[in-house]
C-alpha cells in the first residue's frame, strides 16, 4: 500500500463528500423562503440513498469485470465481496475501499446536481425514488463506459478525467428530461421568482469551489504532478468564468450581479472538470472564459424554449459540461489534442446526453404515473416544506412581537418577492388586533 497516495485519496473524498452539502447551500438560497428546506433535503438525502445503493451493487455494476460490449460491469462485488481491507486497485498501491469511497462520492453528487432543475414544486417522496432508479439505470452504467478500463468509451480514448460527461452532462440532460415530463412552475414567466439568500447561494458557491479540488485533484488517485497540475487549472479555469460570466451579464443586461459571479464560478468548475490535467493553465483559461460567457447566454434559453429549469442546471451543468468536454479536443497538449480527439469527445458527450435524456425521460413518467412526480396546487403555492417536511427553514414566531403562546403559521415568500419578514410582521398585526 502507498501510503500517501491513500491519505490523499481519502482526503479528496471528503472534499467531494463536502459538495453535496455545499450544493445543498448553493441551491438553498436561490429558491423563495417557501422552498428553502426542501431544497436542502432534495441534495442531502442523496448522501443516504446512493451509499446504500452503492454497497448493495452500485460499486459492483460500475467497476466490477465488464459484462459484454463495455456496457455495465459484472456483480462479483455485490456487498464488497471479495473485497477487504487488504486489496489494492491494481498497481496504484490504494485500498479499494478508499478508491470505492472516493467514486462513491461523485454517485452521491451527480443526482443531486438534478434537483435544482426540479425545485419548488415536486414531492419528496417521488424525487427519492426517482434517484434510486436514475442512478441504478444510468449514473452506474455511464460510470462504467467513460472510467473501467474496459467501458466502451475509455476504450474509445474519450477523455473526461473528473466527470464531464458522466457527472454534468449526464446531470445536466438528464434534469431536463425529468422537467419535461413534471412541467413548469406555477406562475413561470410570469412572477418573480427571486433567491430568497444570496449569502447562502455565496456560501454554498465556495464550499463548492472548495471541494472541487478534490473532485478534480483527487481523480488523479496519487499525490502527484498530474493532480497538482488539475488543482492549478482548477482554479484558474474558475477565476475566469466567474469573469467571463461578469462580462456577459454587464453587457447583456447592465448589471455584475452576485449570483452572476456564482454561478460563473460554477461553470468554469464544469467546464474544466473533463479536460483539466490534458490542458495547460492558458487553456485552463480559454476554457473558464468561455464556458462563463456560454453559460451565462445559455441561462436564458428556458425562457426562449419554454422549458422550467428553475436554478439553472441546464444552462451551467449541461452547457458547461459540453463546452468543456468539447474544448479538451481542441487545446489538450502533449499530441492529444487535433480533430481525431475532438471526434471523440463529441461522440462520449452525445452518446451520453442520448442515453441519459431518453432513460431519464422514461424513468420520470414511470414516477409520475404510478405514485405521482408532481406536488399538488395547494402543496406548491403554500411551500413544500411544510407540506413534505412538516418544518420550514426559518422560525419568524417572534417576529413583531407577536404575544407568547400564540400560534402563527410559518410565512412563505410570494410570487413578487415580497420578504418573508415583511409578510409576517403583516400577519402579527392581524394576529395581536
């Protein structure tokens, strides 16, 4: 066993561990007050369900012996057997369990980027379900074709070191096909729908940003020069979509927002997730730029096509991950790049985004038509959080000095963006006449 090689490993999955919570942050606070915990809940319950799923046969399924045709690994490690704290992965020197514990967390994350495209108006029981069935049928068997050595495009030489195509493009379409099938908002278009936190979408854009270092770095599975040079143009592809974003949206619409910043942040941590450690710092750059302007122009055609994706999952995961996937093809150094390589790339992130979109699709209107996708009228208008969790994200009881003992409903933010403490002070001064 490497013993540095391990603790490296180790540490970088509980930095990934950390996105999904950091995810949870990001997504929290860009959704009305209404919708705030439940936000939270649709990431975190991941962490739950993929790692059971995870021991049972997801590990087993996506790095387990191929089965045929570089489709979907065998179940020999159904449970982990087999497997004990003495086998290694290959010549690495790594405890499988580390290395299963670090792919484990990139499970977790996947789905749970989805939810933001489905947020405020879907039940929690269904989207549990759904994530079950969407990683067992497509997060595992995509896995298995882009990173087990006998996958169908690792076979190809299609190049996605961290995730590209099967973390964000496959997230990416595959929200899409689940918001096709639920439908729009109440209200889309036509309210405002404002992010009830913008402190915590900054928070959650950094604890992000953060993990992102192990997500990428980590990929690596040693501590070396090929994880140091995927940590540097982490960051430097980031920094520069963040930009790239800025610009766009001050031409385009006159304003440096703060959700602008973080969500250009965002994409630059997309788009360089595939191609990181083929690229030098300056591609790393070219890269951020222009995945922050994409995306950034990409946000908007939700509102074109008339699809809702409400916090944006298409227009940064999606784009992001076909930018940077693509872009590899055309600025990888050291021979790889050239348009033999380009060809590739096209080929991993459109087979990809067929199989998720059409899987997913089906999946979604398998949920919706046997115990329901969709939340009632009543549940949506009146927040989801009470309706699916019985406790809202904020206690506004004492807010204007409402008299003890007296029960005041939990407030929700309106469809114009009225503050929720606006809202309860009015319901206090009715509560006290």
């Amino acid at each position: 066993m490497n013993g540095a090689d391990t603790a490296f490993v180790l540490i970088s999955a509980a930095l990934v561990m950390l996105m999904t919570p950091g995810l949870a942050f990001f997504y929290g606070g860009m959704v009305r007050v209404k919708s705030a915990l439940n936000m939270l809940m649709m990431s975190f319950i991941s962490l739950g369900i993929v790692s059971v799923l995870w021991v049972l046969y997801g590990y087993s399924l996506t790095f387990g012996d191929d089965i045929g045709a570089g489709l979907l690994g065998n179940f020999d490690h159904i449970g982990f057997q087999g497997i004990n704290a003495e086998t290694l992965t290959g010549e690495g020197g790594i405890p499988v369990f580390a290395f299963a514990l670090f792919q484990l967390m990139f499970a977790v994350l996947t789905p749970a980027l989805m939810s933001g495209a489905l947020a405020d108006r879907v039940k929690f029981t269904a989207w549990s379900l759904f994530i079950a069935l969407w990683v067992t049928v497509v997060y595992f068997p995509v896995a298995h074709w882009v990173w087990q050595a006998d996958g169908w495009l690792y076979k190809l030489e299609v190049i996605d070191f961290a995730g590209g195509t099967a973390v964000h493009i496959n997230a990416g379409i595959g929200a899409l096909a689940a918001v096709l099938v639920v439908g729009k908002r109440i209200g889309f278009k036509k309210d405002a729908m404002r992010p009830h936190s913008l402190p915590l979408v900054v928070l959650g854009a950094a604890l992000l940003w953060f993990g992102w270092f192990g997500f990428n770095a980590g990929s690596a599975l040693a501590a070396d020069g090929t994880a140091a040079t995927m940590a540097f143009n982490t960051q430097i592809a980031t920094g520069a979509a963040m930009i790239g974003w800025l610009i766009y949206e001050r031409i385009r619409h006159g304003a440096l927002t703060t959700l602008g910043a973080a969500s250009g942040a965002i994409a630059g941590l997309v788009a360089i997730t595939p191609s990181g450690a083929h690229v030098n710092p300056f591609g790393a750059l070219l890269i951020g730029v222009v995945a922050g302007a994409v995306c950034s122009w990409a946000v908007s055609l939700k509102f074109k096509l008339g699809y809702d994706d409400s916090l944006d999952v298409v227009g940064v995961h999606l784009v992001g991950g076909v930018v940077g996937t693509l872009l590899v093809g055309v600025l990888a150094v050291d021979g790889v790049g050239g348009f033999s390589q380009l060809g590739k790339q096209a080929v991993g992130a459109f087979a990809v985004m067929g199989y998720s979109f059409v899987v997913s699709w089906i999946l979604a209107k398998f949920v919706d038509v046997t115990i329901g996708f969709r939340a009632s009228e009543d549940d949506e208008v009146s927040g989801v959080d009470m309706a699916f969790h019985a406790e809202s994200a904020y206690d506004f009881s004492a807010v204007g000095g409402s008299p003890a003992g007296r029960a005041v409903a939990a407030p929700t933010a309106d469809q114009d963006g009225t503050s929720a403490a606006a809202q309860q002070q009015s319901q206090n001064k009715k509560v006290d006449a």
